[in-house]
C-alpha cells in the first residue's frame, strides 16, 4: 500500500467550496483511478488542511494525476480556485499496517 499526504492551504471563506470540491474530485479518483479512499483534516492552523490518500501501489497513483475527464478537470479547477496553494507532503510506503475500523453508536465504541 502507497500513502501520499497533501497540504492545502484554503483561502479564507473558501472552505466549504473547497471541501465539496475536494470530496467530488476524491469520489472521482475512486471510481475511475482505483485510488483506496481519502481523509480530508483541520489542523490547528486556520486555513490549513491535509489530506491523507491511500492507493494500491505507487504506479496507481501516478496514473490517477492523468486522470483529465471534464468532470475531473471541472472539479480541480474548482479545488484550485479556492487555495492559495497545495502540495504534497509525504509519499509514504506503508510498513506495518494495524488501521482498524470500529462501529460507533451513542458515542461509545461497541
């Protein structure tokens, strides 16, 4: 498994915008690129987010930036409008792996 953490540095008021564009791009790359799913993250820096994506292998990623259908396009372009910038942090191959899902209900862990 390939891990790649992005930095994005949104425009003020622009958050919203940015996450819906975000979240449309990311279900793209999903369905069309075989990307494994990704997290979107505050940090304690106003304005700053990380994304946190995973992918098969390194070669999946790489093909998923060639991705250039329209409704990829549209949504990047959406995404960029609303940054002042973004780059990639880590590209991070995974070593050990104990990631765990657990179901959640009434606010405690069943």
């Amino acid at each position: 498994m390939f891990i790649v953490i992005y930095e994005f540095e949104v425009k003020e008021g622009r958050e919203p915008a940015f996450r819906e564009a975000w979240l449309e791009l990311t279900r793209l790359i999903y369905r069309r690129a075989g990307s494994l799913g990704s997290r979107l993250h505050h940090t304690n820096t106003p304005g700053l987010m990380l994304g946190y994506a995973q992918w098969p292998s390194r070669e999946h990623w790489r093909q998923a930036g060639t991705l250039s259908d329209p409704d990829a396009a549209r949504a990047r372009q959406r995404m960029g409008g609303c940054l002042l910038g973004s780059r990639v942090l880590h590209e991070l191959d995974v070593a050990e792996d104990f990631l765990q899902s657990r179901a959640f209900a009434g606010g405690e862990m069943k």
